[in-house]
C-alpha cells in the first residue's frame, strides 16, 4: 500500500482548528501551523499590517512570505506521497510563496487540495491560486459551486466538541459576519424577537458604527474565540441561521443545529435536500413577518441522530478514495496500450 502523509495546513486561527478538532487524533495526519509563532506584540501588529487583505486590496506588499512556516519541515520522504490541504482563509497570496509550493512539489511527491468554507464567488484569492498553482481536487460545501465549476461536494468538516448544556439561556442565537443584506434582515427579526417577548442572543461584525441599531441588545464587532460560539449555542433553544447572497451551501449554524441537536431558523430553502432535515426541529423563512416565535420559544426534546458523517476524517478518506480511483483507471489504460 502506497504511504501516504496528509498535511492539513492552518491558517486562521477561529473556527478552523475547532472544526478539525477529530483530526488531531487521526494518525493519517499532521497539522501544520503555516504562519511563525510571534510573542513580540509590535511584531504581531505589523505582520497584521502586512498581510491585511485590505490594505493589499490598495497597495500589494512584497515578501510575505517571511512570515510562513516552511513545509519542508514535515515533507521530506521521497518514497511518501504528501497530501497538503488548505482551506479558503486569506493565506498570502505572494508570488515567491507559489513558487515555494511549485518547487516543493518538483522536488517531492506533493499534492495539493482545496477545501472551500465560503462561495466561490467570495474568494478573492483562490482564482490566483488555482492559475499559479493549481491543485489536485478542490472541494466546495456549495453544491451549485461544484456543478459550475466543476468542483467536488464535500460538507464542512465539522467536529463535535464538548458535552451539552443543562442551562438554556436563550431562546435565539445567531452570529453573523454583515455581508450583503444580513444586516438589515438581521435587525427586523431581532426587533420582532422583542415585540414577541423572544431573548434573542445576536452577535454581528463587520458592522459600521453608523448602521448600528439596537445597540442595548445587539453585540457589535466583537471577535469571540470560536468554543466561546459553540457554548453560546449551547446554551441557546434555536439557532437563526440568514445566508449569504447567491449562497446555496448551508453556513456553520446548520451544523452546529444537527450535531448539538438544535431547533434550526433558516431563510435557506436548499435545507429541505439537505441530510437530517426534519420539519419539527428546522423552520424555514422568506421574511422575518413569517417567523413563528411560538415554535422557536417552545422547548422540545432536539434529535437529529448524527451520525458523524461531517467529521473532517472524511475529507481525507475522500482523497484517498478518489487517488484509488485514479490509481485503477491508470492501471487500465496501461494494460489497454
């Protein structure tokens, strides 16, 4: 059997390394920090600076690359087949980077794939990454992304973490980053959850000050560690759930919903194909004035009997299911010539 190294590599430092939480127990698998340990705060601020998407959207920054972790740390076997997986957070897009990963992959045996988190449409970066490097197999949680552009569906690699919560504390929960018309719809059903006596927990970012309503019961603009979210859900009875535009994927509170057995609010009607659908535990809304606050206030026993099938162990299988799959069509067509 041919040996086999997955690289997962990490960049963002929230939900990423929570969800992966499976895979640091997977033999199969190392997990690589890609940016250098820094202790010197002044040093943290203008690595910040220097690798802020936003300030590169105006003036774009040489060298980033000296930042980064080198690989060749963990790949260093040539008789190994190394798998390097990234996932869709803002990595460098540095010219001298790719040309590090394309002469590592001339050197050793190096594949590289793609998970993405976000719609395609969204990903500024993975364009130029797919035209300069190129990767093996790119994966999309977004089922009409995989179709257009010739993607593999893979749900969101999800680990399950903790016990659950005795205490209900909130009756809603959601958090958001405000993109297109989230905002708006956000504050309209947060507005309503008070008229209907509803305790609404609702944290959003990326919000300007100007366009902050609500601001007595709304949480603006404040980045909370990703198991702080998961024990705030916990302690929620339903999750809202309000798309992205021209999304069709479902978004992280879809699974948190299944696999900590939440009753689920979402304005995404793909969730009725989805997997564990259940029309007592996820309402679906087109506008906020079809919410029925009755339903999301009523406590009720929550099982979707999850099965795990959205543990990011299944990401690696699925690599090596599909290099199998290449392996046996190649033995063939030797044969055949």
């Amino acid at each position: 059997m041919k040996k086999r190294c997955f690289i997962v590599v990490l960049y963002e430092r929230n939900i990423i390394p929570v969800c992966l939480t499976d895979l640091n127990t997977d033999d199969r698998v190392v997990m690589f920090e890609l940016l250098k340990k820094i202790n010197n705060i002044f040093l943290k601020m203008i690595r910040s600076f220097h690798l802020s998407s936003k300030v590169n959207r105006f003036i774009k920054l040489p060298c980033k690359y000296i930042w980064i972790n080198s690989l060749d740390q963990v790949i260093s076997d040539s008789e190994t087949e190394y798998h390097v997986i990234f996932f869709d957070s803002l990595f460098p897009k540095d010219r001298l980077f790719i040309s590090y990963l394309n002469q590592l992959r001339e050197k050793f045996n190096v594949k590289y794939e793609i998970q993405l988190l976000n719609p395609f449409h969204d990903n500024r970066y993975i364009e130029y990454y797919i035209k300069n490097l190129g990767f093996d197999y790119i994966f999309t949680f977004d089922g009409k992304d995989a179709e257009l552009n010739g993607f593999i569906f893979q749900y969101i690699p999800f680990s399950v973490i903790g016990g659950p919560c005795k205490d209900i504390k909130y009756d809603i929960c959601n958090f958001s980053v405000n993109t297109g018309n989230r905002l708006e719809t956000l504050q309209r059903i947060y507005q309503d959850a008070v008229k209907c006596d509803t305790s609404m927990l609702c944290r959003i970012t990326m919000v300007h000050k100007n366009e902050q309503r609500f601001k007595e019961g709304i949480i603006y603009n404040q980045v909370i560690p990703y198991y702080e979210v998961v024990k705030e859900t916990k302690a929620s009875n339903c999750i809202l759930e309000v798309m992205k535009d021209r999304q069709s994927g479902a978004t992280a509170r879809y699974y948190e919903a299944v696999c900590y057995n939440k009753k689920l609010l979402t304005n995404n009607k793909n969730v009725v194909n989805l997997p564990f659908y259940d029309p007592d535990y996820i309402h679906v809304f087109e506008k906020p004035e079809d919410i029925d606050w009755d339903w999301v206030k009523e406590r009720i026993p929550v099982d979707y009997h999850y099965d795990g099938r959205f543990s990011p162990t299944h990401l690696i299988d699925r690599i090596i299911e599909l290099e199998e799959e290449k392996e046996s069509r190649q033995n063939v067509e030797k044969e055949i010539s």
